[in-house]
C-alpha cells in the first residue's frame, strides 16, 4: 500500500504539533511546518510563513517537487492576538491584515496550489482548524472571530467545489497551548462553565482529526470540540 503524504501547516507546537505526530503515529509521512528553522532535522520538514505569497510559494514547491503527492492538508496554521473587543481602535488595519493573510487568504490560497495534486490521491482530505469563535463572536479580538467563521463558511464552499477531496472544518474551544495569553481568571471561569471541567488538550484536536479522516461519508461539516462549552 503507498504511504500517505501530509501537510500540517503550523506544527512546530501546540495544536499542529498534536496532529502532527497523531499522523506520523499512523503510519504517514507528515511534512511540518513552521516560522522558524527545522527544530527536528529527522523530520521532514518546509519553513514557510502561510500568510505571505512567498511563504505558500516554498511550501507548496516542496510538496509539489519533492515529494509529487499529497494526501491530506491540515491548515492549521493561525495567528491572532489579544484585543478586547470594545477596544475597536487597537485592532489596527495593520493588525487585522496580519490576521487576514494567516487565518483565511492563506489556507484558501496554499489549498488552491495543492489541489491538482491532492487530486491525485485516492482518498484526499483537507482538514481546516478554525474555533468556536467562528461560531460565537466571542473569542480574542473580533477580526479573529470574524476570520475563523469565513474558514468555517469557506470549508462549506470548499468541499461542494473540490469533491471528491472531502473538506472539512474542526473548531476547537479552549486548548491549554500558548496560542492566547489567557488569564488565569479566564481559564478558571471558562473551565466553570465547560461541562467535562476542564480545558482541552492538544491531543483531544488530534484525536478529532483521525475521527474526520476516518469517517469518509462526511464532508463540509464544522466539528466542535470543546468539551461542550458551547452549551451555556
């Protein structure tokens, strides 16, 4: 059986690191991603920063010249920062543009160098990681709120333009990484009102997106893991 190619872009920590190595643990040979230098030379790894024309441009050419094939893409790369939201003029044009090319230009544009190849394979995926801000309104500043809910629209779009590729949207709640510099007060008051009584973990957005691979009649759904913080 050929092995599987992934992409995960975002996966020198956090959340991309988690479903890094769940994909890596299954068996495929998943090419990383990051801002920085190469921390595990043993890895296949691009360095690429998803929100600049360059930065696609390098790791969409690795893909498409080293290895000619692609299976599934995770775009998970993402940057926001923390704006209270009633602070409209601290969310500078320069700010929301940054935000902008991370968040949505860039999966949609990095997705649409990479289709003819994930075309190719016989069971293609592509996985968006969004958050439950795209469906609240409420998460670090509204540009960032705003950006996730036009992934999670676009997944939608997405997975009726590129079928059979099956598209989808994974939306996480409060994952303990350094994403969000999240106060103390936050956390305890989020976990008080999440029914399992507690943040999540890295490795729960993971688990969520070998469940999305494995489920081949779904596509176009935004699945919510946040251990039902939503509900109140």
């Amino acid at each position: 059986m050929k092995t599987k190619i992934a992409l995960v872009t975002g996966s020198n920590k956090g959340i991309g690191k988690a479903i890094a190595d769940r994909l890596e643990q299954s068996g495929m040979v998943v090419v990383r991603n990051g801002l920085s230098v190469c921390p595990d030379p043993e890895r296949p790894y691009v360095r690429g920063d998803v929100g600049t024309e360059w930065g696609r441009l390098e790791i969409a050419d690795c893909i498409l010249t080293k290895y000619r094939q692609l299976d599934v893409l995770v775009n998970n790369a993402a940057h926001t920062e923390l704006i209270e939201h009633s602070n409209l003029s601290e969310l500078t044009e320069e700010r929301f543009d940054r935000m902008y090319n991370v968040n949505l230009k860039g999966p949609f544009l990095l997705t649409s160098r990479l289709r003819s190849t994930l075309l190719q394979s016989d069971s293609p995926n592509i996985i968006n990681i969004a958050s439950v801000a795209g469906t609240t309104g409420n998460g670090s500043n509204i540009a960032y709120c705003a950006l996730k809910a036009g992934l999670i629209n676009m997944t939608k779009s997405l997975a009726r333009s590129l079928a059979p590729i099956r598209v989808n949207a994974i939306s996480p709640g409060l994952i303990d990484t350094t994403f969000v510099d999240w106060s103390e007060e936050d956390i305890s008051d989020i976990v008080s009102k999440t029914p399992v009584n507690r943040i999540g973990e890295p490795e729960d957005i993971a688990a969520a997106v070998m469940s999305v691979l494995d489920m081949e009649y779904l596509t176009g759904q935004n699945i919510t893991v946040d251990g039902g913080r939503t509900l109140n």
